[in-house]
C-alpha cells in the first residue's frame, strides 16, 4: 500500500538526496493508499509542477507534502482532486514558494490542510463513468473552461490538443 507518486529525497540512511526539475502532468492518479502524490524523505524537494492531473479516490489524500527539509517552488495547478477519505491538499509547513491554483474539488469540497488555493474551483467534475474508470469529463463539469493555459501542457492525456474551447479545462483531459 503505497503513494501513486513518491517524491523523495532519501530513506535517512544515506546521504541525502536533491530532487530537483519534476514535471507531473496528465495523470490518472487513482485508488493509492496512502495518497496520490507523496513528498517526503530527508532531502531537498526543489522546482516540482504538477499540473493538469486527475486524482481520485485515494483514501491516504490527493497530494501530501510532508518533507523533512524545506520543499521549494512547487506549484499545483488546474488538477482535479475528489473522492478522497482524507484531505486533499496537506502541508506540513517545510514550503517555499508554494504555488496552489486552479484546481478543482470535489466531495468533499475543501482545499486540505496547511495549504490555501488561491483561485480554488468548487464543484462536481462529472466524469465520464468512475466507476469504470472513465475519467474524461461529461457535460456539465465544473471543470469545463476553468483552468489556466500553461506553456507546458499543450495537449491532454488522449493528445488532444489544449484548449478546445476558450480555456483550458481542469484535469487530465480535455472535454470536446
């Protein structure tokens, strides 16, 4: 039972480790245990964009940021985040320059804990058929046209071309 992505900077035995530069977009992060994104380790967490992702359903939360040195310039953007026993978003207060906008969340509707969305969206993503797993977002979501146009995410998860309407839609993919 593990996080669906683990970034970390070292298992306390060794020398610690610099993580620096990670791009994480257009992801299904779905049904982990122990959260969608995990930071943690006794490293250096540095330059992270995680952006355009949907993450669901994880019962460990939807991002958790618990480093033990300072984590900088991470920036979390236009991702979906719902269906999680716990909190969305959490922060252990090891951040600098933390960037949180433009993500959409849903059941329930909160941001998390240590962490403040500047531009949150509330409201139900209406995916196409979660429970089978079908995530591309039906007419209707609160998704539709209220993400941010960012230079590094230019197509969606099926390669469709961002954005198909007057803005970028939140999520992993791109509603036609």
């Amino acid at each position: 039972s593990r996080s669906g992505i683990i970034l970390s900077g070292g298992d306390y035995s060794k020398p610690p480790i610099e993580i620096n530069g990670v791009l994480i977009r257009n992801n299904l992060i779905l049904n982990n245990a122990t959260g969608g994104i995990n930071f943690q380790g006794d490293g250096w967490i540095k330059n992270i964009e995680i952006y355009n992702n949907t993450i669901h359903g994880n019962p460990g939360g939807g991002i958790w940021m618990n480093p033990d040195k300072q984590a900088e310039n991470i920036a979390i953007i236009n991702n979906i985040l719902s269906g999680h026993r716990s909190t969305h978003l959490y922060s252990n207060g090891n951040m600098t320059h933390l960037i949180v906008r433009k993500n959409l969340y849903w059941d329930p509707t909160s941001v998390g804990e240590g962490v403040r969305d500047s531009s949150p969206v509330m409201g139900n993503p209406r995916f196409g058929n979660s429970a089978s797993r079908d995530f591309h977002l039906a007419m209707g979501s609160a998704a539709i046209g209220k993400g941010e146009s960012l230079a590094k995410v230019t197509t969606d998860k099926d390669g469709k071309q961002r954005p198909m309407g007057s803005a970028y839609d939140i999520g992993a993919y791109e509603q036609e």
